[in-house]
C-alpha cells in the first residue's frame, strides 16, 4: 500500500467544491490534513460553516481555518447566490447541529506551517480565488521550495470563459492573487474550463449515489447537486440534455489520483488584472523567447491541462463516492 497523499484544500464551499471534498475524503490515494477557506461562490464565513459541517457529517475531523474575505486589489462581488445557492449548499431546508471547532489560524499562516512542517510532501488543491496561496507566499517567500506541488481550478485557455468571453470565475475573482501563483516558481498543474466543461455529471449519479449510501453527508450532496444542476441545466443546452451539471473542483483532485486520462501542456501562463480582459489566464504555447516584458524566459511554467477523457473520468468518479468512506456524523451533544 503506497502512502496517501497530504493535501491541503483551499475551497469555497460551493456545490462542486463539496463533490471535490468528499471525492478527496472517499480516495484512498489522498489524505486532507487541511481545509483552507475563501469568499467566492460564498462569503468566507458560510465557506468556513460550510466546510465544518461537510466535514463532520462525514465523521471526518479536519482543520478548518478562514482565510481570505475579499480580493487582494480589486473590489469584491456578491456570491453567485443562483449557482449555488445563498448557503452556498443549494438552499438546504435545515442543518443538523454538528460538532467541530476551528483552528484559530488564518488559512495562510496554516499552509506555512504544514509546508514546514512537512517539507516536501504536501499537495495544495486549490479550488476558489487564490489569495490563500498569494498571502502564504508573502509569509513565507520561500514556500514554492516547501511544497510538494500545487493543483488549482481555475482558467481557460482555448475554452471561452464563464464570467467573461475570457474569464473563468476563480480567476476573475482574484486575478493579482492569480497571477502571484502563476509565477511563483513551484510544480503548479491547472485544470480549467478546457477540461472542466468536458466532464458532465448527471444528476441521476449523485441519486444512485445517495441511495447506495442512505448517509446524510451524501443526502445533503444529493440536495446540493440537484439545485447547482438546475442552474447548468437551464443555461447550457448540452447540460440540460441529461439534466447535470460540470463538476469543475473534482477534477482537481482526479489529476491527482488519475492523471493517465489528462492531456497536458506546458507553457507559460499569466493573467490579466484589469482592462476588458481582467482574469483572463493567456498561455504562451509555443517554445519561443518572447522579449516583452512579462514574458521573459524567467517565468515559470504551468502544466495546463487540456484534454480529458470525459467517461473514464466520470467512472472514476462513480467508483470513488461509491466507496464505504464514510464514518458516523460528529453531532453536536446536547443536554
Ligand atoms: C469555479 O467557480 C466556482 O463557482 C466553482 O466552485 C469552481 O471552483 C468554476 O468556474
Ligand atoms: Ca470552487
């Protein structure tokens, strides 16, 4: 048996965030010691509730700590209340109350410490606005040499974007964080719209799903799905054919355990910060020294992924959330 990976994950809670959650937690390949939280689909406070009680409806006790409230420079938006819902879990109709206490530290300082604590090993997923990792790297410069690698969703290449014709959501959202991650110098994989909106999941597996389990963690992704996969229904043709959605962060972390089903290049990748194309992540795909500032040979590279293959995939997927991976909720005791 190989020794599961140690992940941190930097997320938004957020409907495809909790697929990617339990994915995570589900797979024997990945262990998470962490959960770093940020605004996005959700204000950083309900990402922070959100993450607690995923986590403990699972019976799993992990570190959450808050992390970034708004973006770096740029003036923050409300959430995409009709993606995800106002609670960001598809508007549950109540919550059991669950245990689980927050670890006092800001998300950054947590990846610090973890990075040096564990030298090498750790893996940040990264699946929201990137100011997390922008402000571990200003704690600590020398994080890139830490880290054992970084897996963002996030940005588009070839693939229109979804808040803009160029701009995908965790990029626009943040786009001076964005960029500070792109050019930090550390093994940084990006799986964007180009591979994201290839994979799309049916509603009906997130039922299977939850009927295999008769669990409350898959009931309430279950609930989370169906109103995330009316938004994608409604306004993507191909998507309302099978009544589903994109599973966008999951892909993240299935780079990670399968990365035999991705196609990868790898160039240059920088984003806009403002102007008509703010958050657009450009790719330098051909192996030329651009002189202009910005694209000099010093920049590091990013592996883009830009193929995936869509039904192996999903059955990865499938198999993964059908495992037995979950353990008793952690409830809050009461008198
Ligand atoms: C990304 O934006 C968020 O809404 C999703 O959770 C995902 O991380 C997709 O563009
Ligand atoms: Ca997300």
């Amino acid at each position: 048996m190989s020794i599961p990976r140690k992940v941190i994950f930097d997320t938004d809670p957020g409907v495809d965030d909790a697929m990617a959650l339990y994915y995570a937690l589900a797979h024997p390949g990945l262990e998470v010691i962490g959960i770093a939280t940020t605004f996005g689909n959700v204000y950083v406070e309900q990402a922070v509730a959100n993450a607690l009680y995923l986590t403990a409806l699972a019976g799993r006790q992990i570190s959450v700590t808050v992390g970034m409230a708004q973006p770096l420079v740029k003036k923050a938006e409300a959430p995409p209340d009709f993606i995800h819902g106002a609670d960001g879990l598809g508007n549950l109709p109540q919550r059991v109350a669950t245990a689980g206490a927050l670890d006092p530290r800001s998300s950054a300082q947590f990846i610090v410490d973890m990075a040096r604590q564990f030298p090498g090993e750790i893996t940040l997923v990264a699946v929201g606005p990137l100011g997390n990792l922008a402000a571990a790297l200003l704690l600590a410069p020398e994080l890139p040499t830490l880290v054992r690698e970084v897996v963002l969703m996030g940005g588009a290449v070839l693939e229109s974007g979804n808040v803009s014709p160029v701009a995908e959501a965790n990029i626009w959202n943040d786009p001076h964080a964005a960029d500070a991650v792109f050019t930090a110098g550390w093994p940084l994989t990006m799986v964007g719209l180009d591979v994201t909106h290839q994979v799309i999941l049916p509603l009906s597996l997130f039922r299977q799903i939850a009927e295999h389990h008769q669990h409350i963690a898959t009931d309430t992704l279950h609930h989370a799905v169906a109103f995330y996969s009316g938004f994608y229904s409604a306004h993507d043709a191909a998507v309302g054919q099978i009544t589903g959605c994109y599973g966008h962060d999951v892909l993240a972390f299935v780079v990670l355990t399968n990365p035999e089903l991705f196609t990868l290049q790898a160039g240059r990748v920088r984003v806009a910060v403002d102007g008509l194309a703010q958050g657009q992540t450009m790719m330098q795909r051909k192996a030329v020294s651009y002189p202009q500032h910005g694209w000099h040979d010093d920049i590091p590279h990013t592996q883009v992924c830009m193929q995936v293959q869509f039904e192996a995939c999903k059955a990865v997927i499938e198999a993964t959330l059908m495992r037995d991976w979950m353990l008793k909720p952690l409830l809050a005791l009461t008198e």
